[in-house]
C-alpha cells in the first residue's frame, strides 16, 4: 500500500516500502517510493520517514512527452537528526535549476523522481 505524504509547503512523496534492518545497537532503514518535486525544493529527512537522511538516490521519471531532465542533490548534514536534502534540476541545455516547461510538462512545473533514501 503507497503512503503518501503531502507537506502544504513543497513535494508530494508517495512511499512505497520500508526496509529495516537492526545491526547491533544500530537500525538501518531504506525507503522506496516516488516524489512530486520541482527544483529548488528540499526534502526533510522527517518527510521520508527517517530521523537522519545519509543516501538519496534520484533517478527522474521520463516519458514521451517529457524532455530529458538530469537531477543533482546536496544532502546537508548527512547522518545529523532531521537533516534535509536539496534538489536541483537541470535541462536539456544545461541550466541549472531549470523548471521543467509548463506547455510540455502536465505536473505544472514538477517532475516525478524515483527515490531510494536510506538513514536511521
């Protein structure tokens, strides 16, 4: 069953699956799913339900009527409670955080990413 998670502020992530898993007195924990993100934004570790984010990795949902659209991410603080990650999209003639266009695109400026988070 997807969970979603709607902030009023930014992104829409769906959430697809936990995976914990307890080594010593450690839990690793890696979330799978899908977010509605457009550039600039940031994603908190607390959004994907993690207590600290260390490993986000975005792969852009592509289609036909799409342009090809490349992601980077800076993750602030990796491995600290509540830390955030920032998205930046880049299109086909390289511009950095470019929105993607509004007459070719039907999310109004959002593209869907492809997520795999893992933290505690």
């Amino acid at each position: 069953m997807v969970q979603i998670i709607a902030s009023g502020r930014g992104p829409r992530i769906e959430i697809h699956k936990v995976e914990r898993a307890i080594h010593g007195n450690g839990i690793d924990i890696k979330v799978y799913g899908e977010m509605l993100i457009a550039s600039q934004e940031v994603v908190y570790a607390r959004e994907l339900k993690l207590n600290t984010l260390e490993v986000l990795v975005l792969t852009p949902e592509q289609g036909n009527k799409l342009p090809n659209f490349h992601v980077s991410k800076w993750i602030h603080n990796k491995g600290e409670y509540d830390n955030y990650a920032s998205i930046h999209v880049w299109d086909l003639t390289n511009n950095a955080d470019a929105v993607p266009g509004y007459a070719r695109n039907p999310d109004s400026g959002s593209i869907w990413l492809n997520f795999i988070a893992e933290g505690e």
